[in-house]
C-alpha cells in the first residue's frame, strides 16, 4: 500500500510538474488540489507538504533558468527585487500564520477562491507577447510594489505556493520587465518568501505531517522537478491560446471539488 501511494506521489508530481512547465511555472497551484482530493490531507496540512515541495522545485529550478538567464542580469535589478521582497516577506509571515487560525472548513473556502483567483491570473496575466510601460514612478511605484508584494506573500504562504503565477505579471504590468526576465525574477523573490512561511508554519504542530510523511515529501518534489523539466522541454508545442484557458479550467474544477470538500 505504501510502495503504491509513493508511486502515486511521484507520478502525480510529474503531471503537475508538467503542467507548470509548460507555462515556465513549478505547478504548484496544480498540485495542491491533488494532496486535498486525491491523498486526503486536511487543508492546512495539504498546504504545508505543498510549501515543502515547492521550496525543493524552486531551489532546482534556479540552475536551470540562469543558463537562460544570467543570474547578473537578474542581480542588477535588484531594487525591484527588494522592493517586491519588502512586503512578500511580510505577507508570508501573516498568510501563514492565518492559515493556522483559520477552521479547516473555511481555509477550504480560502484555497477555492484562491485557485479561482489564479485560474484568472492565467488567462489574462501570461500572454508572451505582454509588454507595459510601468504605470507609477518614485515612491508611488514603491508603495503599489510594497502592496502588490504583500498581497502575493499572503497567497503564495495559504496555498503552500511559489507564487510566480502572481509574480511575473507583476512584474511585467507593475515594473515594465520583459517577461522572461520577470520570471527568473519571480524566482528571486519566491525562495525567500517561502523560506519565511516555511517558518511560521514549522511553529504550528501541523508542520509534524512533513516528518510522518518525509518519503512521500521526497518522491512528489522528485516527479515535479522531472515533471517540470518534462513541460519546460515541451514549452511553445501547445499553442498558449490553447493552453492557458485548458490550465485554467483545471484549477476551476479544481476550486470546485476543494470547495465541496468535507
């Protein structure tokens, strides 16, 4: 039975793994509903092995994006970088601590709305061709950064994610990035603020799940890491007007079930 659920594990790591791929994302948002629905994780656990696995996937993807895109040409914009990290580690801290407060059935509530909320981002939000000039300047862009940066930090720390789903059309729309030097970018920003909801959630005794459960941590991070090479490789095949609206009605369907979740 064991031997079984851990091959379960790295095959769906695969699957989702491949479908953030294939949008040069590391899945996460896929995965979540998978630990809920199919291996039967309360909420706030599913939410804590999700933030584990995607820290291991984030941390393997970083060799990979710099042989696309220098790690220097991602230093130099440093200050957008530490503007976005002056409120996502702060929105971390809070999102997480929130999520332990929260009563499991309404934190179902909260992860619906959030992959909803997600499903839109990816239609609209991710389109290669997306330019914009930054809408604010001086202290104006540095206060929306600081805003925009929290509100990411809550989310990506109640959905256990990286949050590069969020980030990069932040940084596109917001700061005027070339998309895909924002989603290098977005790596940037998502370690450390997973590192911090890592944290606050190791404080809350649910953070046990993550020990009693240290080889099925393993073998889904290690199918998602496959997983998300396999999609980065098949990256362009699938026209994005196909793509992302398929990738979106997953995560709808998805809210769905986890809403009706008991």
């Amino acid at each position: 039975m064991a031997e079984r659920r851990g091959i379960l594990a790295f095959v769906v790591g695969a699957v989702v793994g491949s479908l953030g791929g294939l949008i040069g994302l590391g899945g996460a948002e896929f995965r979540l509903p998978f630990l809920i629905g199919l291996f039967r994780f309360a909420a706030l656990e599913a939410v804590i092995l999700n933030k584990a696995t995607s820290l291991v996937v984030v941390a393997s993807a970083l060799p990979f994006r710099a042989a696309t895109v220098p790690l220097a040409t991602v230093a130099a914009h440093w200050p957008v970088i530490l503007n976005l990290l002056a409120g996502s580690l702060a929105g971390a801290w809070f999102g997480a601590g929130w999520a332990t407060r929260l009563k499991s059935e309404t934190l179902y509530k909260v992860i619906s709305a959030l992959l909803l909320l997600i499903a839109i981002v990816l239609v609209f939000g991710h389109d290669q061709s997306l330019t914009s000039l930054p809408p604010f300047s001086g202290p104006a862009l540095i206060i929306a950064g600081i805003i925009a940066g929290f509100a990411i930090g809550v989310v990506a720390s109640l959905l256990g994610v990286a949050g590069g789903e969020l980030l990069v059309p932040t940084l596109v729309l917001l700061f005027g990035i070339d998309i895909k030097l924002a989603g290098s970018m977005s790596l940037a920003v998502s370690l450390p603020t997973m590192m911090v909801g890592f944290t606050r959630y190791s404080q809350d005794q649910s953070f046990g799940v993550i020990a009693r459960n240290k080889w099925f941590v393993v073998l889904i991070a290690a199918g998602s890491i496959v997983g998300t090479w396999i999609g980065g490789m098949l990256l362009g095949i699938v026209p994005e007007k196909v793509l992302l609206p398929l990738l979106a009605a997953i995560l709808v369907i998805s809210a769905y079930k986890v809403w009706r979740h008991e």
